[in-house]
C-alpha cells in the first residue's frame, strides 16, 4: 500500500494560511507470521479521484523500478571497465 502524506506549515504571527511544506510516499507491506510479505485484498476504487490515485501511484512505482534498473546498468558498466 503507498499512502501519500503532506505537510504543511503556518506561521501563526503572519496573517495567511497553511503553506505546503513537503510531500513524501510511504510504501507498506503486509507480513505474515513468520514476517515474509503476503497478499491482501485488493482496494475497492469507488471515486474517479482514488482511481487516478491509483493509477498515478502504479506509474511512479514503474519509474522508481525503471530507475533503480538503469541505475544498476551505469555501476555495473562503471566496475567492469
């Protein structure tokens, strides 16, 4: 599961609002007994926002992963010369 958290600021002497400090994804694995990861049950998507939620947090998953590989290829060719 990613769960996505935002944090804001507000300077309580000025007069103006929250301000947008940071945003950060925190991914979560569900573990059995014995602390190996382990199916759950699939989300229930109702809205058309948790759906792009969703999709938008597949496509960051698929990035990371396309990154974390092309970073291995340029260590790998970097040690082999």
């Amino acid at each position: 599961m990613e769960v996505a958290v935002n944090v804001e600021v507000e300077v309580l002497e000025a007069d103006q609002g929250p301000q947008h400090a940071l945003s950060a994804y925190f991914t979560m694995v569900a573990l059995d007994r014995n602390g190996r990861p382990m199916a759950v049950p699939p989300l229930e998507l109702e809205t058309e926002e948790e759906k792009a939620a969703f999709e938008a947090a597949k496509k960051r998953h698929e990035l990371y992963h396309q990154r974390k590989k092309q970073r291995e290829e340029a260590a790998a060719r970097v040690i082999g010369k």
